[in-house]
C-alpha cells in the first residue's frame, strides 16, 4: 500500500448545525439531536444496508471538513481540559491530526428506504455539521467495542458539566417540537468555549433554521430570544 | 471537502501475522497477541503521545492492504454466518467496502518511548498482519464509546465458538513462552475458513517464525508439529 491512500465520500450528513458553534463535543452526548446520512448517487444501494436495522449503534468515519489547517501539530489544548493545557494529538479527538478523520458512535433510529434522497440512515447522537462527508459506516459491534473496564485517562477526572436552562415557555413555542428537545440537549452541554465565562455575554446558536440567543450566568443558561433566519 | 481525500499513512503495525490465516476475526478476541505500533519518520515525535498513558484502550483507524479487489460489491458473506448467507456491507465489518479501512479497538500495553524505531506504542488484541498502514490513533473514551445497551443484530445470536487445543508440551516448547499464550489464544478462536470441517485436513498457521501444524476434530484443534521457518 502505498503512503498515502485517497479516501471516496459515500454520504454525506444532514441535520440542523450549519456551523460548528453548539455542535456536542462528542457523539452520544446529545441523543436528541437526529440527523440523516444521505448516500452520494453511486453508493445509493438498498441492498448494501441488508441486515443494519438489527444494529442499535453504527460508527461513522467521517471527515473533519471545516478544518482549515494544513499542518498538524503534535500537541493540542483539549477543550475538556479549559483549554490551557497541552496533551499529544493522539491522546484527544481534536480535528487537529495529520489526517482530519473522526469517529463517531450513532444510534441507529431507522433505515428510511423509501427517501427520495435514495436510502438513508436515520440517526441520533451525531457530533457533525450539516453536509460532513463520510468515509464508511459500519456496524457498532458490542462484543468487540463494547469495554466497560476501559479506563479514559484525563476525560475521567473531569465529568461533563451539566447547565440548568431556562428557556420560556413563549419562546420555546416558536420552535418544532422535536428541535425544541433537541436545543434543550444541545444548550445543556454548555456551547461555550471553556474559556468564556462573561455572564453578559450574548451567544447565537444557528440550528435548523432558527437563531437561539442565551446568556449563561451561575450554572444557568437563558435563552431570551429565538429567531427565524 | 471534495469527493476524494487523501490519507496518509502515519504508523504502520508490527506483528507476528505475516500472513492473514490465523489473524483474530475481531480486536480484543486474542488479548494475548502483542503488536506494535510504529510510526512513520515523519510522525516520530514523543510530544504527540503527552498523556496517551492514562488511556487503557485505542482505535486504530487502518487500511485493508491486502484486499487486491479494487470494486466493491453491495452484500457479502460474514464468516459468522457460516459464509453462506448475504449481508450489507454496512452491516458488516468485512474488508471488501468501498473504503477499504479497518476499525480497530485494542489495549494500550505501555508506551515504548525509547525505541530505535522512535517512540512506539505496545498494543495487544490487535487484528492485522505485520505492515498494516495505521492512518489514526485515538484514544478510547469510555463515556462516548462504551455503549452496554448496544444491540448487535446477527452477531448477538451467534457466540463465538472456542476450541478446545491441544498443544503437547514437547512442541510447545519449542516457542518462546509469549509466542506460546497467543497461539493457543488464536488457536482456541478456529482460524479454519467457516465452510471447512474435514478432520483429516491439514493446516499450517505462520507465527512468528514458526510453522504450526493442526487438524480438527471434534470442537478440539490438536497441534502435531511446529517448525521453525
């Protein structure tokens, strides 16, 4: 094989982040959030997804698209470590490595085989922005991925952080309900960057068509404005 | 991101498969073949590996280097299966996809920092042969990875059957003894092709440097020379 191998996009997911800021930092944390894995045309086969529906958890590999850097460095800062503190790039799941691949455990809600899109996957839990390119969907195997003795280094120590949020009853009725559940998911996981902590500060979240504006103050986040785009 | 990206190859794994006859079915089924994972000159650099000790488990995201079939086809036969029955490729992990990329979850043994070779990583339970291209290395993150409530479709009906080996000491010893508790590892997981039962056959498993010789019979495999390569 030789040193560098070209990778094709089979599919391509869809779902309400158009941009990177309130995209969970890690899949499964968000099990509210749905998305749709659209086959490119010449991978749109009913036939190559036989036998899935009986798995509850795909993997998708998928390529970290927004990232701009060239290069790579050998260490990066770990937004669960507050951003001041340099671990080796293959010690996290940052972007920032010599090959801008992720790895991100779904649930498989359903296969949707009658889509116009051709056959698709539907899925919740993604850690993605709309349109990521995927690289290969394979089954989430328990007796083989499954280690409950696994031990996770720093990401052990440190338990995410749960917001309360407060997001009135008046606003939250301006949105679908199944995104509403899916904002209170993704709000809770605190979309901050670690390093921000300016209780006046307004944010924006984009999502699926919406702009959610909150402020975050004493373990609460408020939202106190929801706009459609 | 356009419609082909290209990878590279960082590491490569060192192992005592030269062949793919005898290489476990999954990771993690064989923890007692070692490996190694040794990077490429260009990713030598210890500072990439900062905290990687902390983690008791990695992916190994990899290339199917000995798959020659350069189509892919929509089903295939999983050995679980007994080889006879179809399945969707994205319902298998079988090599022949339209990536041709391996996901691998194996047990970091230690860090080998001062190596020859550069700094390298000791894994066991890994699923490849020697020389395999490594394209990523991440950490296992128990919180987002582990998934106990996972279902396995077809595979969850079929445990793995294990033999029974019998290894006489006399040419037992002729191994060194780590050599020794892998093979009876990857022997007690029949690395006969599913569609094969002839207890009179003969088969020869290269490890190591050795050529071992068995047949079975009877859910029991029975060694009956080892030979030094």
């Amino acid at each position: 094989m030789p040193d560098t191998v070209p990778m094709n996009v089979i599919a391509r997911l869809r779902c309400d982040f158009t941009e990177k800021f309130g995209v969970p930092r890690q899949a499964g944390l968000a099990e509210h959030v749905y998305s749709r894995v659209v086959f490119e045309p010449e991978y749109r086969n009913a036939d190559a997804l036989r036998g899935i529906d009986g798995f509850s958890h795909l993997w998708l590999i998928w390529g970290f698209d927004r990232v701009r850097q060239k290069t790579w460095s050998p260490t990066v800062r770990p937004p669960r470590l507050g951003g001041n503190e340099r671990m080796g790039v293959f010690a996290t799941r940052s972007p920032f490595r010599p090959n801008p691949v992720g790895l991100s455990c779904v649930r498989l809600v359903r296969v949707e085989r009658d889509d116009p899109d051709g056959p698709c996957l539907l899925v919740s839990g993604a850690d993605m922005t709309d349109g990521t390119p995927i690289f290969d969907i394979k089954p989430y195997l328990p007796y083989a991925d499954c280690r409950p003795d696994a031990s996770g280094g720093y990401t052990d120590l440190l338990p995410e952080k749960r917001l309360a949020v407060d997001f009135p009853d008046v606003l939250a009725e301006k949105l679908p309900g199944e995104k509403r559940a899916a904002l209170l998911d993704i709000l809770s996981h605190d979309p901050r960057p670690s390093y921000q902590s300016d209780p006046n500060r307004e944010y924006g979240l984009s999502y699926g068509g919406y702009d959610v504006r909150f402020r975050v103050s004493g373990g609460t986040l408020r939202v106190f404005e929801v706009l459609a785009i």
